[in-house]
C-alpha cells in the first residue's frame, strides 16, 4: 500500500477527468486540483506538456509517478491505496477480466468510436471541432448507428438492481458510467429502459454526486 501524500489532478469539467475525481472519492484520498480545460490555452504551455505531452487533461500524478491515461489513472488509485468497504475490486481470473471487458468496451466502443468521433467531427452547434478536425459527416452518422448498436449489445449485461459486476460500485462502473453521462452533450439518446434506470440508480450515489459537484464546479 501507498501512502496518500501528495495526490495531484489536473483537469475538469469533463467526463475523462470525472473518472479520476470518482475513483479519488471513493477512497476518500485528499487531491490537489488544477482546474485546466482543454483548448483553453493552459494543456499547451510548455510547463504543462512538461508533464503530459500529450497536451491532454486528465493527467494523475502521485509522488513520483505521472499518468496520462484516465482509465490507466483510475486503476493505479484502486490498486494503491486502502480499499474502501463499499467498493468493488476483482479477485477471480474471471471477475478480473469482466472488470476489463466493462473498461475497455466503453473506452473503445463508446468513448473513442462514438463520442469522440462526434467531438471531433459535429459542427460547432453541435458542440464538435470540425473547424479543427474537419467535417465528416458519415463518421458523425456512423458514428451514431455505433452508439446506438452498442448499447443494444450491452443492456442485456446490465444489472437490473445493483452495479454491474456487485452490489458496490467497480472499474467497470466508473468508466461505463462516465461515458453514459456524457451522451447528452451530443444528442445521444440511451434507447434502453434497463440501461437508463441504471444512470439513475447510479446518480443517487452519494460520493458520485460530490465527485460530480466538484469536478464540473457546480
Ligand atoms: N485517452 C485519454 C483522452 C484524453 C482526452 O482526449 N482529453 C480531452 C478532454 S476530456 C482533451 O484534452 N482533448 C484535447 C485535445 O484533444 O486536444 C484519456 O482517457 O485520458
């Protein structure tokens, strides 16, 4: 186990870096908070790209070790610190890899193929960059239809009345949800009653809310 000295988060305001302020509350860990936004100038100065050249939020860093991946971020924090009683962490070959299948199927399938794809490529009022990134309208609705097929795929796989994988909250929990809460800003409806009662049983978690409440400032 690690201590918990000086636990540093930069970023906010997105779902990426809510990953990380989820996991943190969970354990209940004390962080310092660089509330940076992405093409806001402030990923782009050269003492930031110093620690993330990627010039991306979220970037974790703990003592002497910087992470700059959100799902590489959340998995160190569960790994290192002092489990709390209501939190999930696999044991079995087999929970493990359940816990990954959750974690990558959001990062890939729903973060990278579809939200991403209409960060990038919607127009403006949209909330995209294509004045960045260009148009691309059959990606956007492609993009969509991947949206839309994969969350078909999943609901069945959804517990009807607890987390995905226990009655407390997993990995798997934070990334699906953190992507799920992030459809809205892009027009993407949630065609699964299963799944949408789940955003909801979620939402009343507490350490969620204040999670929440502190990573998009509210
Ligand atoms: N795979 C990275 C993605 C990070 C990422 O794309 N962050 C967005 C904000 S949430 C960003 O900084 N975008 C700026 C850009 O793409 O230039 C992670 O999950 O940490």
């Amino acid at each position: 186990m690690q201590n918990n000295n000086k636990i540093e988060v930069w970023g906010y305001k997105t779902f990426r870096p809510f990953r990380i302020y989820w996991a943190l509350y969970e354990y209940n860990l004390d962080f310092i908070k660089y509330k940076i936004g992405s093409r806001t100038g402030e990923t782009k100065t050269s003492q930031y790209l110093k620690i993330n050249s990627k010039g991306k939020i979220p970037t974790f860093r703990h003592n002497n070790i910087t992470i700059t991946e959100s799902g590489a971020a959340v998995s160190y924090i569960l790994d290192n610190f002092k489990k709390p009683k209501d939190f999930f962490i696999p044991k079995t070959a087999s929970d493990k890899a359940k816990v990954q299948e959750w974690c990558l199927f959001s990062l890939m399938e729903l973060d990278c193929l579809s939200i991403y794809i209409l960060r990038r490529h919607e127009k403006p009022d949209s909330l995209g960059l294509s004045k960045i990134y260009g148009e691309a309208d059959n990606a956007v609705k492609t993009a969509r239809m991947h949206f839309d097929k994969m969350i078909a795929a999943c609901e069945k796989s959804v517990p009807k009345n607890s987390w995905l994988l226990s009655d407390s909250p997993s990995m798997a929990d934070i990334i699906f949800m953190s992507c799920l809460i992030h459809c809205d800003n892009f027009r993407l409806k949630i065609k699964s009653d299963n799944i949408n009662l789940y955003i909801e049983r979620a939402k009343k978690r507490n350490i969620f809310q204040r999670a929440f409440k502190d990573c998009f400032n509210m």
